[in-house]
C-alpha cells in the first residue's frame, strides 16, 4: 500500500510537520513492511500557478492523469499521486484557510486527476480514477480553539472536496489541532496518530 503525506506547512519540525509523521507511525504501525511511505514538503518543490490554459480538462476524459503543460516539480509529484492508495494532508489555517503553498498546490491538481463530471450541475469534476483510495486532513491553528473551528476552518472543506471531488479519496478522518500557540502539539500526538491508522485499518 502507497501513502502519499503532503505538508503545506512553511516551517519544517513545527505542528504540521510533527503532526504528519504521528499519522505516518500510525499508518505505518504493525504494518511496516506492506506501507510505503513518500512525504512532500511542498515549500521545498517549485509549483508554478496554475494558467486555466484548461488543456488538462480537454485531455481524454478516459486517462486517469490529464496532461499539464507546465514544467516544474508537479511532473514528479503526479505519478506518486497517481499511484497513491492513501493520502495525508496537513496545512495550517491561515486567515481562515488552507496555506498559499497548499491552495497552487491543489489547483495544479484539479482537472490532471479530474474530468468533467454530471453532477451536481454538468461540468462539475469528478475523479478520473476509479480505484477506491483514503485520505486523512490535519490543520492547525495558533489561536482558534476547536470550539470555534466551524468558524474558522475553511481548509478542511477546502481538503475535503478536494480529496472527493479530484482524487477520488474517502475521507476517514479529519484532526483540528486548534490554538496549538497555547495548548502546544504534543496533546494532538495521539490523535494524530489514530488517524493515521484508519488509512491502512
Ligand atoms: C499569515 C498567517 C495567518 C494566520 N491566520 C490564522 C488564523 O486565521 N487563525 C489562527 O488561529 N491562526 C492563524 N495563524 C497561525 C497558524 O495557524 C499557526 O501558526 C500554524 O497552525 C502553525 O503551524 P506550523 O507550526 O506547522 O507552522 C496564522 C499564521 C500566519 C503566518
């Protein structure tokens, strides 16, 4: 089984990234030799915007990877997604959302993994693959507590439809490490790991 631990954090050895690895030993527990594990900082790979040149939603609708004109770092990172029977993803909240390295990151893979879809209005994505793939969402914040989350956490939603509607990824599970400036990160560990085991359960 191929894990896929995408981390849209700016900084390395914080929650984020602590937080992506709990779920990795969790995904990994009692598994060790059947999971392979790749993990991505996306601040370290070059992923250029996306143009809306819109050749990948005219590509075959029957290939499940859309052809991208662009090249940078992405070309590398689609066949690991491709290939990927489960997914982690962690961001920060930021204002409310998903980081700027997270969002040109998720919109450089909409139409490659998704094509034009029926509903719920026509034209809407939907996957390419048909393969039943998982994926798990951690997001933090410095300061909203997860009483507040609803408020305050458009990422998750943001994730979600992205892991539904492009990759064709159940979502099991979803953390919310809220106000972690005061609560620190080792009392989401856990949790974290938990959620990592449902990947490969
Ligand atoms: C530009 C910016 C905007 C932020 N916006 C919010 C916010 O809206 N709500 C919040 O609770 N924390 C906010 N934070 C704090 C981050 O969520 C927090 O530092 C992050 O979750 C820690 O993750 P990391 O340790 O992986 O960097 C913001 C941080 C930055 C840099």
């Amino acid at each position: 089984m191929k894990i896929l631990a995408i981390v849209g954090s700016y900084r390395k050895g914080k929650t984020i990234d602590t937080l992506v690895d709990r779920a990795i030993e969790g995904a990994c527990a009692g598994r060790a030799d059947d999971v392979h594990v790749d993990k991505l900082h996306l601040i370290d790979q070059r992923i250029e915007y996306c143009k809306n040149c819109m050749v990948c939603r005219e590509d075959d609708p029957d290939k499940a990877r859309a052809r991208c004109v662009i090249s940078d770092d992405m070309e590398a990172i689609y066949p690991l997604m491709e290939e990927a029977d489960g997914f982690i993803f962690g961001t920060p909240v930021n204002m409310g959302q998903a980081t700027a390295v997270m969002k040109t990151f998720v919109e450089r893979t909409a139409w490659v993994f998704a094509k034009p879809g029926r509903r719920p209005i026509p034209g809407c994505p939907t996957p390419r693959t048909t393969r039943q793939k998982k994926a798990v969402i951690i997001v933090s914040s410095g300061l909203v507590p997860p009483l507040l989350r609803r408020w305050c956490d458009d990422a998750t939603s943001l994730l979600r439809s992205h892991c539904v509607d492009i990759l064709g990824a159940k979502v099991v599970g979803t953390l919310y490490a809220g106000a972690v400036e005061k609560r620190g990160i080792e009392r989401y560990s856990q949790a974290a790991h938990r959620l990592g085991r449902r990947l490969t359960a």
